[in-house]
C-alpha cells in the first residue's frame, strides 16, 4: 500500500499540461462537479472566494471560444472551464488573482485522480472571450482551462531546480540562468 505522502505528492506530479484529448468522449456531470468541488476547497484571502466557473461544454460554443485563442492554444478539449474573478468582492485584486490561480491548481491536480487531463491556456483575447460569454465588465476573465479524456500521456514529475531556493534570504550573487521554458514557445514545445 502506498502512504498517504506518496499518493499526495504523486498528485501533484501527476499534474501534467495535456493538449491531446480523446475526440468525441464526454465529460460526465458527476466528475465536472468534483473538479468544481476541488477547485473550491482552494484557500481565498479573507476567505472571499471571488470566483465563478464557466463551463462550456457543446462543441459548437468551445469552437466560437478557440476564435479568441492563439494559435498555442487551438487543442480539442471536451470542456473549456473559464474561471472568473468577481472584482466587486475583491478589494485587493492581486489577490483575488492569487485565489483563482489557487483554484485552477486544485482543478489541474484532481482532474488526473479521475481519469481526466488538463491544460492551463492564458493565450486567449480577455475582451473577446469575455463578450462571448456575456462575462459582465467588472468581473475578470482571469483563466481558462481545458478539460478532456488524455490522448496522450506523460510521467508525473517535479521540475525541481536548485537554483530557485534561496535558504535564509535571497542570493543576489548567484548567476541567473534562464529557466528551461522559452517565452516564445508558449505551447507544448515549452514543456518537453
Ligand atoms: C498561466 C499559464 C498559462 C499557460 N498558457 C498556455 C497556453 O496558452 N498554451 C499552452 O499550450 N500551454 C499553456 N500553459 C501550460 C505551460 O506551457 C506548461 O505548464 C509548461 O510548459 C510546463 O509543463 P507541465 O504543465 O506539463 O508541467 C500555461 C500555463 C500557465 C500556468
């Protein structure tokens, strides 16, 4: 039997981005629910909680949705979960920011737990999306995640670098090296 660190920690690495998802083979209700369930365990500053969840599941909508996406991000999820910060309840907006990323992670890491793959997009037009989804002006589009059955597959892990700790106080002599991402490479090529 495995402990209870290691199905956790396994969890988290399990978090993979997923950008091939299995055409035609539908979200159910049940495992939406427990994705929005995860999302909203999330912690909030002041307890806020200034998110709402848009779920977009018929694939005509998801189409009109991927007009106001980049080309890093034209993938074929099954469900495209738009989360949305409620300005009027968030008096400091990085933190209401901060709150939603929250819960997006929860999403990312309970959806492998249930059989199901996600991809975090911030390649997507605000306005654009925002218009077609009738988010009114003082509520932000804040991210967007897609949502499907994997149709590929990929080894949980950490990208753990030493060179991100500091112990004791930032090391302003240490050589800072470019990260393994590129910038330009926003889509998969960024996570091989
Ligand atoms: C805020 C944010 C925005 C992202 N936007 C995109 C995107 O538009 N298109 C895409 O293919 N991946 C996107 N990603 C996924 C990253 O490319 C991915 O997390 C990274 O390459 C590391 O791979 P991993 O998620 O498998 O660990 C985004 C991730 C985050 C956190």
């Amino acid at each position: 039997m495995r402990s209870s660190e290691e199905l956790i920690l396994n969890a988290i690495y399990a978090r993979r981005s997923i950008r091939k998802f299995i055409q035609g083979k539908p979200v159910e209700r049940n495992k939406l629910e427990t994705l929005l369930r995860a999302a909203m365990a999330a912690p909030s500053a002041c307890n806020i909680q200034p998110w709402d969840f848009i779920i977009i599941e018929d694939e005509e909508s998801i189409r009109a949705l991927q007009d106001g996406i980049d080309q890093y991000a034209k993938y074929n999820p099954t469900v495209i979960i738009v989360i949305c910060g409620n300005n009027e309840f968030i008096p400091w907006k990085d933190y209401g920011v901060v709150d939603c990323a929250c819960a997006m992670e929860n999403i990312m890491i309970a959806a492998p737990a249930i059989g199901l793959g996600t991809v975090c997009i911030g390649g997507f037009d605000r306005r654009k999306v925002k218009e077609q989804l009738a988010i009114p002006e003082d509520i932000e589009a804040v991210g967007m995640l897609y949502v499907g059955y994997p149709d590929e597959e990929k080894q949980p892990r950490t990208k753990y670098i030493e060179e991100a700790v500091h112990w004791g106080k930032y090391d302003g002599k240490r050589t800072r090296k470019p990260r393994p991402g590129n910038i330009l490479e926003f889509g998969p090529e960024a996570s091989l």
